[in-house]
C-alpha cells in the first residue's frame, strides 16, 4: 500500500516546481512530491522528478518509475532518509533501485 496521493490534473501542466510547491495546501501530509514531467514522459524508463518536502525542501533527484515504491516505502517507515535516496543515483542522476529490495 501507498502513502502517497496521486494527483492527476492538467491546470499542474507547465508549472515548475516551486510552483507546485506552493500550491500544496497548508498541512500537507506527504513528505515528497513524485513529478511526472516533459523528461519523465518522454524518455523509456520514465525517470520521474522526487522532490523533498520535508529535510530539505526542494531538493530533487530523478527515479525510474518502477522504483518509486522502494522510495515511498523506506521513507513511510523512516527506513531511509530522502538524503540518502538521492546520494544512490546513478551517473545520470537517476536513482534505478537498490538491489534486494
């Protein structure tokens, strides 16, 4: 199971992310925000933009898509911090999964 709200709106097309960060309602519960961007679509495997709302807010990194339950699941329980996530992508910046996961 998720901990995650999935938001599928056209009117967030366009908006950067410090846009959308303002547009979160005051008491947001999420601690990140999971952007399926222009690069995202446009590429095979989909590397989504995974913003930090929470230790540090605004800090991204990229993540394949298939992998966005590891991130979703880790963080939920406090197994592992956002930091740690964006210091395991790889050369291009995009975080593939940890293996054994």
């Amino acid at each position: 199971m998720f901990n995650m709200e999935v938001v599928d709106d056209r009117a967030n097309s366009g908006m950067t992310v410090e846009q959308l960060m303002a547009a979160l309602p005051e008491g947001y519960p999420h601690s990140f925000l999971v952007i399926a961007d222009s690069i995202a679509i446009s590429q095979p495997d989909h590397p989504l933009l995974v913003v930090d709302l929470l230790e540090e807010r605004g800090r991204q990194f990229r993540a394949v898509a298939a992998v966005i339950s590891q991130i979703d699941s880790n963080l939920s329980i406090a197994n592992m911090g956002f930091e740690e996530f964006a210091g395991l992508v790889d050369d291009g910046g995009v975080f593939r999964g940890i293996e054994g996961m």
